[in-house]
C-alpha cells in the first residue's frame, strides 16, 4: 500500500477533557489512487486530513507513506509538514494575491535553478490548462482558474501524496461538476496518489476509488461508491447516502426458499441478507432506494403521491402506500403526475439490505 493509517485518533483540548475529532480511523490508497472522505460537518475528515499533511499532531497510531513514517504517537514521531513531501489544496485557494499566477505556481519551488523553476510552472501549469495565464494576477482569473492553479502550485514540488479540502465548495454547481471531472482528468494525469475531502456525494462517486464515510470521528466504511450505495455496512450510510426509506419487512422461510415480506411484495435475491432469525421473529427494516421502485401502471400496489421534485429528466416522487409506508420513486419526466394521484408501483431489488427494526 502507498499510504496507510493505522488506529490514527486526533484530539483536541477542551474545558473538562479533550474533545476526540478522529477516533481510531484506520485505511490505505494504493498508488496512484483517489480516495475521498464524505460526512456531516463535524465529523472529523477535515482533522485527519491535517493531521497527515502534519498541520495536526496524533493522539494515537501511525501515518505512514510507502513505509515511511510521518507520524507515530507511540514512538514520539512527528514529522513537520515540510518533510512529508504532501502537497495541500486548501477551500480558499490561498493564492498570493501580490504575486503572478506563474509567480505562486513557483512559490514553493524556490530551492530549483531559475530554468529548472521557469520549466517545472510551464509543466503543471500546462497540466491544469493554464499555461496561457502565468503572467496575470489571480484577481483577473475566474474563481475555477483559482482553483486550477492552487493545483498547479500544489503540484509544482512533485510531492508523494496530494491532499485537497473541498476545494469546490465555493464554486457555482455547473462550474463545480465541469472541474470534478477535470480534477480526476488532471490527478491521474500527473500519476499521483490523492485524499480529497468534500461533503458532496455526487462529487465523490465522480472523482474517488475508494471513499470513506466518517461520522463522530469513526470511519464507517472504506469501500468504492458501488458498495457504499448498494452494500451499505450500517444504517447510518444507508440513510446518508443517496435517497431511500426504510420499509418494515419480515424475513421469512417458504418452500420456495427464503424471502424478505413488505407491503410492496415479496423481495428474493437476499444471498447477502441474513437468516430470519437473525432478527426478533424475522422482523427488519428493509432499505429501499428510490431506484428500487418502479412505476408501473399494471402493477397491484397502488401508491399516492404526497411530494415531487422536477430534476430535468426524471420526478423525484414521494409516494404513501395504503399501508402508511412511504417510499421514494424516481420517475421519467414525461410521466408527470398530480399530488394526490395514485399509481401503480412495484419494487425491483437487487442486493436486499436490511438492519434491525427500529
């Protein structure tokens, strides 16, 4: 592996005792690899992210790139972050506004040869689409060319590891999805391995290999966005990722083999679910995305639609079943039903997730 966390916790002082902003988070990005942390503000992926560029000293565990150790609470290790060779992307950009945009890009290559330094910003600056820029103010850029060449300057010194804190939240959504795409295109471009923060999901399903939900400190899941949506390891990222409800359901055992029971039908394809006595009586909430249900007009289960949200190509329907349950439908646009219609619905369900009831 190229970076590893190992049980890494950072804290911070407080008026009885010290406040745990990491709690024993432990992962690894192979190299050449984007990893992305996602959660709720608070929830500590902004301090670890510090805490490997070495902004923030560790309370316990170890950092380490490729075997060498930036940090180690056990060992009394803190290397500064000078040493680490990690690069950092900051929300703000934190351009020099006095200097040239080629003048910044150099900044923290001061230690090459004025041809090495010209050649190196001509390369990154290349890299990021902004060659054509290095002799103007970073006022005269649009704030996504401030973005590109906090990259560039954060590349400029070849580092091993290159870590960026939500460096498109103040970016417009059209300007922002243009340059996730962009980044992703750049990152892998220049071969090197990647940690971003964001609190976007959509921005992490577009840019991450592998993407870690934390929450009160804890890493939850360390898996790529396809697990984390599908596969999600407990009912804190259900609910965190994507849109979806939790229905009552009831696994049962029938001659034709296990089946989870709901108001929508019965759900079959359960090979990762557990056995019904896993729960009390087999009784579970059952994740249904809004994607899992299907509008169908000859379907038996009828629904009312209580809410809807136009988004371009498809409605996103609030449904309440005669039961009471509501559940969540992304419908084609051209299927614009009235508040208050009942329609046809039917649940397709592939990987059934189910936690204890609530």
């Amino acid at each position: 592996m190229f970076l590893t966390l190992q049980q890494v916790s950072v804290c911070y002082p407080g008026d009885a005792t010290d406040l745990t902003a990491v709690d024993t988070v432990s992962l690894a990005l192979r190299s050449g690899q984007i990893g992305v942390l996602i959660g709720p503000s608070g929830c500590g992926k902004t301090s670890l992210l510090r805490a490997i560029a070495g902004l923030e000293q560790i309370a316990q565990g170890r950092i380490s790139i490729r075997g060498d150790i930036l940090a180690d609470a056990t060992q009394g290790v803190h290397r500064p972050p000078e040493s680490r060779r990690v690069g950092m992307v900051f929300q703000d950009y934190a351009l020099f506004p006095h200097l040239m945009v080629g003048e910044n890009v150099a900044f923290g290559i001061a230690h090459l040869s004025r041809t090495a330094r010209r050649q190196r910003v001509r390369e990154v600056l290349e890299l990021v689409g902004l060659a054509h820029v290095a002799q103007r103010a970073p006022h005269e850029l649009s704030g996504g060319q401030q973005q590109r060449v906090a990259l560039a300057r954060a590349l400029a010194p070849a580092p091993r590891l290159l870590l960026l804190d939500e460096p498109f939240s103040s970016l417009d959504v059209d300007l922002r999805e243009h340059l996730v795409q962009e980044l992703r295109a750049i990152v892998k471009a220049a071969g090197i391995t990647a940690l971003l923060v964001t609190h976007d999901q959509m921005e992490a399903f577009a840019v991450g290999d592998e993407i870690g939900v934390m929450h009160d400190g804890k890493l939850l899941q360390w898996d790529d966005a396809y697990a984390l949506y599908h596969r999600p390891s407990n009912r804190f990222i259900a609910e965190f990722i994507g849109h979806g409800v939790f229905a009552p359901g009831q696994i049962t055992a029938t001659g034709a083999g296990t089946v989870v029971r709901t108001a929508l039908g019965d759900l079959r394809d359960i090979a990762e679910c557990p056995l019904p006595d896993a729960y009390p009586d087999g009784k579970c909430d059952v994740l249904l995305r809004a994607d899992d249900i299907i509008h169908d007009d000859a379907a038996p289960v009828q629904a009312r639609i209580e809410r809807k949200a136009f988004r371009g190509s498809e409605f996103l329907y609030t449904l309440r079943l005669a039961s009471g349950e509501l559940v969540l439908a992304l419908v084609p646009s051209h299927h614009n039903h009235h508040i208050g219609e009942w329609i046809g619905i039917r649940a397709e369900v592939e990987h059934v997730v189910t936690f204890a009831r609530e």
